[in-house]
C-alpha cells in the first residue's frame, strides 16, 4: 500500500503517518527528515545535498528523486510506504509514477487534509514549548496546570517559533495553497484523491484515514 499524504503546515500529517505506521508496519518517508540525514554523511551526495541546504536553496528534483527511489527500494518497505513531503509539484508527481511503474507498483491513495485558514492560524500561532524537555502547549487549548510551570520538568522558560505567527502562519499556508493547487488537480483526475478533515481532532482524523485505506 502506497500513500502520499498532503497537507499545509500544522494539519496533522506528521501525527497521522506516525499512527499508519504503527497500525500497518508501513514506514514513513519524510523527505526533510531524508535530506537532513543524507546531508549528514561524509559522501559526494551528502556533501552536495549539505551545501545546498546551508545556502537556502531548494534542492533539485533529480535528488530528491535519487532519495526517494534508494529508501523505497529498501527491505522496510515491502509492505508499501507514506510519504510526507513529496511530491510537491506536478513534475515530481509525474517522476513518481514513472519510478513506481518502473517496479510494477503504483500509487494507491493521495490523502490530502483539509483545513481552514482561520483555524489553521488559531491552532499554530498558540504553539509554545518548554525549553528545557520540549512539552508542547497552547493559549487556548493546552496551558500547563500549574501557570509558567511546564507539567513535566517544572521549567518556567518557554519558546514560540518565529513562523508559528499568525502573519507568518498565514504566509506559509497561502504558498502551499498556489504550490499543492496543480497538483491536486493531477491527483483527482488520477483517481486516487482523497480529502479528510484536517482540523477534526485527532482520533477522528485517524477513523477517516482508516476508512480511506479500507476501501483500497
């Protein structure tokens, strides 16, 4: 079973991959995650992918093709895979398939979360954590027990990343809305794309994957 997941920042893409992967042994391949461990190794492509992050630049489709068709090709993914991240754009999607149907495989569902910018900005712009153990919280939905008190270390210093704010937030979400737009649209007419409710909570986000997998 192979399934890509899409979504904009802060839709819960992360924490739903996590639980696929648990519920039907399928591994996560998170392209970030991929680069930055790549980047990490003493080798000509490691090197290659390193300066390319360090100089803010995005890094070409040829290499992340690379990536993406080396880890799939690995035991661990016998049983199909998720990833998160890619593709990004139509000429990435198209790569895809050809690298798939290359192994006789193909794409079974794109599952796109769904949310609403509003919501989107009210859920991330109140993200904060405590420094010291990394407990998440929220203004509205999460405040720590006791107040400036982190519930599970006791810390009193806390952070807010710099793009969780609202401005920000906004800014991110519009960008992913021009760049995911076309590709959608190549998903649909390939018949493989399904919506569920991004801002749902999390339980019922995961019953809506669930029935899009079974009817696989």
């Amino acid at each position: 079973m192979n399934i890509i997941l899409l979504g904009p920042p802060g839709s819960g893409k992360g924490t739903q991959a996590k639980r696929i992967e648990q519920t039907h042994g399928i591994p996560q391949l998170a392209t970030g995650d991929m680069l930055r461990a790549e980047a990490r190794l003493d080798s000509p492509l490691g090197r290659q992918v390193k300066k390319i992050m360090d100089s803010g630049e995005l890094v070409p489709d040829d290499i992340i093709v690379r990536l993406i068709r080396d880890r799939i090709a690995k035991a661990d993914r016998r049983n199909g895979f998720i990833l998160d991240g890619f593709p990004r754009t139509v000429p990435q999607a198209e790569a895809l398939r050809r690298m798939l149907a290359e192994n006789h495989q193909k794409l079974d569902a794109v599952i796109e979360f769904s949310v609403v910018e509003s919501d989107l900005v009210d859920r991330l712009s109140g993200r904060f954590t405590c420094r010291t153990c990394g407990a998440s919280y929220h203004d509205r939905y999460n405040r720590p027990k006791v107040e400036g008190r982190c519930d599970f270390c006791g810390g009193g210093d806390f952070d807010r990343r710099a793009d969780d704010r609202p401005e920000a937030v906004t800014t991110r979400f519009r960008a992913y809305q021009r760049q995911t737009e076309p590709l959608l649209r190549f998903y649909e007419e390939e018949g493989v794309l399904h919506k569920v409710d991004g801002m749902a909570d999390i339980g019922a986000v995961t019953r809506e994957i669930e029935a899009v997998i079974a009817g696989i």
